[in-house]
C-alpha cells in the first residue's frame, strides 16, 4: 500500500490491520516527510488494532526506489510483521 502526505491515518490504518490479519504481512511505502509521517502514524494505530487481536507487529524500515512517471525517486518502505 501507499501513502500521500493527505491520506487519513485511521483509514490507511484500518487497511494495514486488515492486510496483516489476512496476509500475516504488509508493505506501507512513501515518499516525502509528510507521507512518512502518515504513514508511521497509521502504523501505529494499525498495532493497536491489532495488538487487541493478540497480534503484537514489528515494522521494519527500509528505502527503495520507485519509478514516478520515468523518474526513479527513494522512497521508505515500512514493511509490518508478526512480532
């Protein structure tokens, strides 16, 4: 999943719980400090959702690069698992 600096946090939250309760894993990416700041707030309201399930996650950053319209550009790639 992505996330853009307007994204609401309790939605993108709500989908990070969901993909993990059915996947056991997911992937939240994004580019630019707004997005990164939404997205490590969706994540933790997403471990609080999910810790009420007994689902204790850990998140593991890393950077990636994405092709933007031709254009390669770094972005952060949280990818949340099973504790």
């Amino acid at each position: 999943m992505k996330t853009a600096s307007p994204s609401c946090s309790r939605f993108s939250s709500r989908a990070i719980a969901g993909v993990v309760r059915e996947h056991k894993r997911a992937e939240v990416q994004a580019i630019g400090a707004g997005a990164v700041n939404q997205a490590v707030k969706a994540l933790v309201l997403a471990t609080g959702y999910l810790k009420d399930d007994g689902i204790n996650v850990v998140a593991i950053p890393e950077f990636v690069d994405v092709d933007i319209d031709g254009k390669v550009r770094t972005a952060i790639k949280l990818v949340v698992e099973p504790r």
